[in-house]
C-alpha cells in the first residue's frame, strides 16, 4: 500500500511539474512575440503572461493537434481579446490571429512529440 501512495505521489508530482514545463512554452512563445513589448508598456502586467500561460496550457492539454478551425480557437482568440481587453490594450484582429497562431504551433508542436 505505502509503494502504492508514493508512486501515485510521484505521478501527481511528474505532472505538476508537466504542466508548469509545458505553461512555460507557452510563456516564452508569447514573450518571444515581438508585439508584448509594446502591450505591456501599455498597461499589460508582465504577471499576467504567466497566468495566461497556465490557463491556456491547462485548457489545451484537453486537445490533441488543434487545426485552425476548431472551436477552440475561437474560444482561445475570445479569452485573448477578453484579457487584453482589461488591460486596456487594443489588439488588432491581424495580431490576435498571429498570437493564436503562436499558440496553435506551440500547442501543436508539444502534442507532436508527445505521440
């Protein structure tokens, strides 16, 4: 029974920390993105990239590959704009597409090594 709790210990751990590796693509990816700059000059709090990044990384490991005309994304382009939205920053349809994208190939990407 106590090997039994430790490995399902050990699992609950391996994949906390999967999500935190994998959360943390998606940070970079948007941090690499060169439009953030500007956005968090104008009033986007850098900490929120991170919770972004948790909430998308926690939706989409749901999903297998996401092809551009899921449902999700559009529910990921909604969640973006809502976001940018309360930091007041405006986001043309162009750059919300372009870091849906961003997020689309990163997803794909992880999904792709992982099969």
């Amino acid at each position: 029974m106590g090997k039994f709790k430790h490995a399902n210990f050990s699992e609950r751990v391996i994949l906390m920390l999967g999500v935190n590796i994998i959360s943390k693509q998606f940070s970079d990816a948007i941090m690499k993105w060169e439009p953030i700059t500007e956005m968090i000059e104008e009033g986007l709090d850098p900490e929120e990239i991170e919770c972004i990044s948790v909430s998308i990384s926690d939706t989409l490991s749901e999903f297998g590959r996401i092809n551009k005309t899921d449902q999700i994304v559009l529910d990921l382009e909604d969640f973006l704009y809502d976001v940018f939205e309360e930091y007041g920053v405006c986001v043309s349809d162009d750059l919300l597409s372009e870091l849906v994208e961003i997020v689309l190939k990163t997803h794909n990407s992880k999904t792709r090594t992982k099969e």
